[in-house]
C-alpha cells in the first residue's frame, strides 16, 4: 500500500487556488452572480495579493468604463460602486475569497471584512 506524502507544485505556476465548496460554511454566501464593490478594489490577474495588479489597458471595455483612472498604464481598480459578474469564486491559500471577473480577479471578502455584497 502506498502512503500519501504530499505533491510537488510547480513554483512557476504562481499561487494555487481552490474553487469555494459550495458547502463550506464561511462561504455559502459567495456564490456566482453579481455583485457590488463597497470600496475602491484592486483587480488582479489571478486570486491572491501575489499576483500582478491589471493595468487599465489590460481590461475589458467595460471594465475600462469602471476603472478609477483613464490613463491606459494606470493600475487598474474599480470604483466603489461598481456592479460586476463574479464567473467564479475561488478560496487562496490565506482563506480570502476572491471572485474572477470578465476584467481580472477581485477579494470578496478578507477575513471578516467584506468588500462586495452579492445584489
């Protein structure tokens, strides 16, 4: 019989992210859907701070439209307001919840802050 040992996971990848158990108790509020930014949020190219923040070029039309800058090589971060589609909702390694947008990846919730509520 073999014994389980672990896995190798190839640094170059970046982090790695789980999809949110539907039935996990801390996140049964975070669901696929639409949602609002209750503050200015960052939008990153995977979920977790480790990756790299979009840059407003790098974002959809509609993404560009809800940018708080203009300026193509700005750092890109919605307004606070903002109604965007979470197509998926992903855990880090940290336990934060972020949700994958059309522009980027955004956090949800970290730790017992919420920075969207589901509309």
């Amino acid at each position: 019989a073999y014994k389980f040992r672990g896995c190798i996971i190839n640094p170059a990848i970046g982090n790695v992210t789980a999809p949110v158990s539907s039935n996990s108790n801390s996140t049964t509020n975070y669901t696929i859907g639409n949602y609002k930014t209750l503050d200015i949020m960052k939008i990153r190219t995977g979920a977790g701070v480790d990756f790299k923040q979009k840059k407003v070029k790098d974002l959809t039309a509609d993404g560009k439209k809800n940018a708080t800058s203009t300026s193509p090589n700005a750092y890109a971060c919605y307004k606070k307001g903002t109604i965007f589609t979470a197509t998926k909702i992903l855990k880090d390694s940290k336990g934060n919840i972020w949700a994958k947008t059309p522009s980027g990846y955004i956090c949800i919730k970290e730790g017992k802050t919420a920075y969207c509520k589901k509309i």
